[in-house]
C-alpha cells in the first residue's frame, strides 16, 4: 500500500538530468519531500479525526 501510494502521488514530470545518478537523486529528492509534507499533515488529520468524534 505505501508504494502504491508513493506511485500515485509523487509527481515528477521531466527529470533535469539524464544520468543514472541524477534520476534516482531526484526521485529520492521527492521522495523526501512527500514524506516530510505527509508527516505534517498528520497532526492536521488527527485534529480533524478528534474534532469529528466530539
């Protein structure tokens, strides 16, 4: 479920190099980004979660 996640969700359109190493640093790059941007909208979803059970 979390590479199917991972799949649907990062969006890399063009890649700005042409080498191996530059396509997977960018891959990781977003990688990491998504992962950071996911870890703080979990505090978000819980306040939300919370909110609706009251």
């Amino acid at each position: 479920m979390f590479f199917k996640r991972i799949k649907q969700n990062l969006k890399i359109k063009t890649f700005l190099g042409t080498s191996e190493n530059a396509v997977l640093t960018q891959i990781w790059v977003a990688l990491c980004v998504y992962l950071v941007l996911a870890y703080l909208a979990l505090p978000v979803i819980l306040i939300i979660l919370l909110a609706r059970t009251i």
